[in-house]
C-alpha cells in the first residue's frame, strides 16, 4: 500500500472540481462551496482548493469535512486545501 506521502494530489482526471463542489455542499453543515485549481501554470503542478462557507450554526472543522471527503472520494481527489470563509 503507498503511502499519502506517495499518492498525487494534483488536479484529478475526470472527475470534475463541479462534482467535488456538490459533495462538499450535500454536507449538512455547508452552506455553499466553489472548487478550484490553483497552484502552477502546468496542469501537473496544479492542485485543487475548496472554499466553503459554514451554516450559521454550524462547527464543521476542516478535518471532519477531510474525513467526510475521505469516506467519498480516492485521495487523488480530495482538494489539497480546504479554505473556510
């Protein structure tokens, strides 16, 4: 098994950041998010962010919403960076 160190985290192919960005918004505690690439000008060194925005009541931290994305997706897909607003 490799480990995460050795697994890409650069910008997934074909799944699509619109699908992670409704993942992420089917969370119950998540009120809206947008998924973008950032990083390097080349598409290998590009990573993917997610911003999110909490409900009001709501006390999401980063790591639950990162395990919530691990239970759903392969770790190639998870965004790099999650950024809350």
């Amino acid at each position: 098994m490799k480990s995460s160190a050795a697994v890409s985290r650069k910008v997934p192919e074909g799944v699509p950041p619109s699908a992670i960005e409704k993942l992420i918004a089917a969370h119950p505690d998540v009120l809206r998010c947008v998924v973008v690439p950032a990083g390097g000008r080349d598409d290998d060194e590009r990573t993917l962010t997610a911003h999110y925005v909490l409900r009001p009541t709501a006390t999401l931290s980063a790591t639950a919403l990162y395990g919530y994305l691990a239970q759903r997706l392969g770790i190639s897909e998870i965004p790099v960076r999650l950024r809350r607003h």
